[in-house]
C-alpha cells in the first residue's frame, strides 16, 4: 500500500509542480537520514527506528518513480526542444543523469547499513563511518542536483513543452504509480 507523506500543493495539470512536490519530501527524508546518522552510534529509539524505517523505504519505494518520472518522461521531451534555451540545458540533463547513477551506490549502501541497524540495534565503528558519510555525499548531492532541476530545468519546461507533452508526462507519472489516468481527473 503506498503511503502518502508530506503536503501536495500540485496536482497532474502541473507535472513539473508535481516533481518539485517530490523534491519537498525528498529533502524531507535526507533530513531523517541526516538525524539517524547524527545517533546512529548508539542503540535506536523507536522515533529513530520509525524514521529510518520510513526514509529508507520511501528511497527505496518512491524515488525510482521519480528518476523515471525526469528520465523517462520529462528530459527526453526537453531534448527534442528546438528551442535554443533548452539546447543549452543538455550539459545540464546530462549532468543531472550522471547524479542519479551517482546517487544509486550511495542509497545502497544507507540502505544495507540501516537494514542492518534496524535488524541488530547497533553498527561497528566502521559502519557508522560509512553511513554517515553516504548521508553526508547524498545530502550534498540532492542539494545541487535539487537547486538544478528547481531553479532552471523545471521552469524551463514548464515554459516550453506544450500542453499535449505535459499531459504525456502526467499520464506517464500516474501510470508509474498505478493511479486513474490523469485525462479522466480534471486537468
């Protein structure tokens, strides 16, 4: 069953408000990530055992939704723009690409490390080392990447992709979450 968490303020009409929404709960999450790792040298809470259980699947659950959802759906539309403003972004998409292949070893190894913490209540030294360090990289890695698609890619195709292609990338995003089609709702 998946689970709703953190506030919608887009619906399908604004697709790209949609990912933004996600980043909102993204940053959210890396916040759960970053307090566990703050304690995580010591024998869990059950406020610190929720939060990491819920981070954990919410990155495992929902963001490869979200990587499909630019990958798939949004940058190749943004390719196939003429328009030169979008042509001067492709360093930009693919950059942004390169992070989420970036970001996949990092997940893995917070993931690993926090099944085991929630499996064994405690980490070695070492252990605790990695985890905080593969927060610290995501942490760091999400703010940039996030300020890139927030600040330039998003609005810039919220501006130029047209009606029918923003549509596209709706059903597309409703469909990777099994919803209702999005031209059945009220764009």
């Amino acid at each position: 069953m998946p689970i709703q968490i953190g506030r919608k303020t887009h619906d399908f009409s604004d697709p790209t408000g949609l990912l933004s929404d996600c980043h909102r709960r993204i940053e959210m999450f890396l916040g759960s990530l970053e307090a566990v790792a703050d304690v995580i040298d010591r024998p869990a809470s059950e406020g610190t055992r929720q939060g990491l259980e819920i981070a954990l699947q919410y990155f495992s659950r929902a963001a490869p939704k979200h990587t499909a959802d630019e990958e798939v759906s949004l940058f190749p539309r943004l390719r196939q723009n003429q328009d030169p403003e979008v042509q001067s972004s492709f360093s930009q998409l693919d950059r942004l690409e390169d992070e989420h292949r970036w970001a996949a070893p990092l997940h893995a190894e917070v993931e690993l490390l926090g099944e085991k913490y929630l499996l064994s209540g405690s980490l070695s030294g070492a252990e605790v080392e990695k985890f905080r360090n593969a927060v610290a990289a995501l942490a760091s890695l999400y703010k940039r990447h996030i300020t890139v698609e927030d600040t330039v890619i998003f609005p810039l195709a919220a501006r130029l992709l047209t009606q029918m292609e923003k549509m596209e990338v709706a059903e597309e995003m409703a469909e990777r979450r099994d919803l209702v089609s999005v031209a059945q709702t009220d764009l």
